[in-house]
C-alpha cells in the first residue's frame, strides 16, 4: 500500500456473467480511483455461496472476473486484487464480529428481506448474516470509502455501527468507513425494462441485458431492439425511462452531457439514434474482449496474478486481525 493514500475497498460476487451496467457503474470508475486511493479490490466467492452454486461454474465465474478486472484496466502492481475466498481473514473476522452484531439490526436488511422470500422455508444462515461478513471485508482494511450504490448503502451503515460499537469497547481499532460517491458513472437500467437496473442475475430475458463477454454483433442488436417509446423524440427525461437509459448509455461512454448528447441526436429517428448508440458501445466492448481472452488464455500469468493479490490482501488483513484478537482476549 502506498503513503498517505486513503484505502478504498469495493468487491464484486463472481455469481453471473458481468453487464455492461457492471462496467460503466464500477469497472470503467475503477480505472481514475486506482491514482488516487489504495485500492483494493475483492472478488467476493464467499458471498456467492449465499445460494447454492455449481462449483465448476463458480470457479469459471472467478477467473473471468479477475481477467475481466485486469481487461478493464486495473493495474495488479498499482492495486491489491484478490480472490476473498484465498485470504482466510475475512472468515476469521466475521465471526468475531457476529459476536458484536445484533439479530434486530440484522433482521431489519431490505436484501435479506427480499433474497428470502425467493429461498422459500430453507433459509440459509449465511444469508441472514453476510452483512456481517462485508463488514469485516470492508474493517479488515482500514478502509477509509466503498463506492457503493443505494442497494448497498445500508449494508456500509451496518459496517459502520459495528466498528463504531467495537471501538467504543476496545479503543481505535477499526477506520469508520464513508460512502463514496463516483464523479462520474450513470446507473445502469435494462433494455426491455428500462426501470430496472440491469443485473447480471437477471437470466430470464437475455435481451434485457448486455453481458461483456457477449458477441459483438448480438450486443448491438440487443440495444437496437430495446424498449423506447411511440413520439420518436430523443429527450433526456423520466417520462422516457428506455430514452433515457440509451443516453445515459451514451453519456457514460462518450463522457458527454445528457445536454450535448440531446443536440447530437437533434433530429435524429430512434432507429439512427440506436444504431449511434449501440456503435459506442461496440466500440468500448470490443479491446476488453480482446484483452480479456489474451489474459484468460494465459494460466501462468493468471496464477500469478492469484497468488501475488492474496499474498498482499492477506499482509495487510492480519494486520487488522492480529489487533483484534488481542484486543478480544485471545492468546
């Protein structure tokens, strides 16, 4: 970690195949954070296990993750990218801090109130509690901002109750965590639901969301038969969620203004402004493509990559933990 950076933690569960709603609300961001904080990245395979997962799958999911982080663009020697499930910390502190984590507070989660209901009598426990786990995520890094979304937020409100109610007992010992909010970045929605975030999960409606590793030539049809609506109008506004989004889309890309990009498209048919739309995307898609199978490709090198991020995640976590076991009694 370098000197007088703040640390910056966000993770990522390798569950599904990344969106592009993925990439413009947290990859393509990661890029200008990695000057200015210490940043560490997690692919969060605990997480994942929350519910049942095929094995062989979820190692795939893995590694395409991590190629997927490096294609982007994250730098390995400029940030700490690790698998969590290679540094044992994690574990470990979660279950010290489920000690000093309360059923009430925990029960109150909106996600755990929502993933359970789809889990019908068997719930695991691990759903119920995995806020407490992405406290000690985020505490065993003295993490001074997660960039997290408003889905999220209480679960970072949690994390710092927690290390809040751990120092009042035991002294200065965990970093209270702040939300960062991106600069840039635009929220993401799906292109046959456009009032709907696009989710990696979402596998009901795969014209609904454009995956990273898709075909070139099925990303830009998926964006050309999108939702919009019937007065072919190209204006930036909520009464017109599928427009909207398509610019939003745009914005982010382009790092254009929703106001520039409605006098570019001036005049414009949905059927040009589409066509406009899904070549950006293209565009941005197609050297991650290239540079993701180069990595894939190269075991040697990912292995490498695997072992040098748990080597620098795990120094730097048993720090933390070491604190905290002292400070709890153990010998």
């Amino acid at each position: 970690m370098l000197e007088n950076k703040k640390v910056l933690f966000s993770g990522m569960q390798p569950s599904g195949r990344p969106t592009l709603g993925n990439y413009l609300g947290a990859f393509k961001n990661w890029n200008s954070l990695q000057e200015e904080y210490d940043c560490i990245y997690c692919i969060a395979d605990l997480h994942a296990i929350t519910v049942r997962q095929d094995p062989s799958m979820l190692r795939k999911y893995t590694k395409e993750l991590l190629a997927l982080y490096l294609a982007a663009g994250l730098d390995n020697e400029k940030n700490t990218i690790y698998i969590q499930s290679n540094v044992s910390a994690h574990a470990e502190l979660a279950w010290i801090l489920n000690c000093y984590s309360y059923m009430g507070e925990l029960s109150r989660m909106t996600q755990f109130k929502d993933k359970s209901q789809k889990q019908g009598q068997n719930i695991p426990t691990g759903l119920f509690n995995y806020p407490v786990l992405q406290a000690a995520d985020i505490l065993l890094y003295q993490t001074s901002v997660v960039p997290v979304g408003e889905d999220q937020r209480q679960h970072l409100e949690l994390a710092r109750d927690i290390a809040i109610r751990f120092n009042n007992i035991y002294g200065d010992v965990f970093t209270i965590p702040e939300m960062y909010i991106p600069k840039v970045g635009a929220k993401i929605m799906g292109l046959q639901n456009p009032t709907k975030k696009m989710s990696k999960s979402d596998a009901d409606n795969e014209n609904n969301v454009i995956y990273l590793l898709d075909d070139l030539k099925v990303i830009a049809n998926k964006i050309k038969r999108s939702v919009t609506d019937s007065d072919n109008q190209i204006i930036y506004s909520d009464d017109k969620p599928g427009i909207k989004n398509l610019l939003n889309i745009y914005c982010a890309i382009t790092n254009k203004s929703t106001e520039q990009a409605e006098k570019d498209f001036n005049g414009f048919g949905y059927g040009a402004f589409k066509e406009a739309v899904s070549e950006v995307v293209v565009e941005e898609i197609r050297p991650i493509q290239e540079k993701f199978n180069t990595i894939l490709s190269d075991k040697a090198f990912l292995e490498n990559v695997i072992k040098d991020g748990a080597k620098k995640a795990d120094y730097i976590a048993n720090k933390t933990l070491r604190k905290v076991k002292k400070k709890v009694g153990f010998i």
